[in-house]
C-alpha cells in the first residue's frame, strides 16, 4: 500500500471495523481472456452487515467518474453499521493500468 491506495484483486479479503469485505471482479477470468470486468462485487463476512452483497456496474465508475463509498453514514454506497468506523472511512475508485 503506498500513500493510503491498495489495488484490489479478485478474491482479495479487506478488513474494515469488525467485518471483512471480499472483492470480487466480474465475469470471472476476464483478464485472462483479455476482457475487461463489468461488475465489482462485495460482500460482507462478519460483524453486523454479515451477509450483505454489493454490486457495482464498472462502466459508471471509469476514469474515477464515480466513487464508491464506504463508512457509516447514509450516504455511503456500502454502509456499515459500525461504530469503529469513520462517517466515510474509505472509497473505492476504479482506475485502469
């Protein structure tokens, strides 16, 4: 991780508060076949969002276009219930390299 950024990867496991979030990159072997992912999902494991699925559409986050946030208040895309958490503890953007 350098200056606060992490690159996520499929199947890569995050802590956040009391809950762990799993990235997935949708379809799944895209990049092998040279395609691009259309979904990133996210799902909670543990703590009181257990269970909980995100999905979000690619396509309306390129080039930073759109941010997903993450945090406990409402206006967070994936809100956490969690007072170990910040109002916005952190956000996700997609960036090609």
């Amino acid at each position: 991780m350098e200056n606060g950024l992490a690159v996520l990867k499929d199947n890569m496991l995050v802590n956040v508060g009391e809950a762990y979030i799993v990235v997935n990159l949708l379809p799944e072997g895209a990049e092998e076949q040279g395609r691009s992912y259309d979904t990133l999902k996210l799902k909670m494991f543990g703590g009181p969002n257990n269970g909980e699925i995100y999905e979000f559409n690619t396509n309306e986050m390129k080039n930073g276009e759109k941010e997903i946030l993450i945090g406990r208040t409402p206006d967070c895309d994936v809100k956490i219930n969690d007072k170990l958490l910040s109002k916005i503890q952190s956000h996700v953007k997609l960036q090609y390299v």
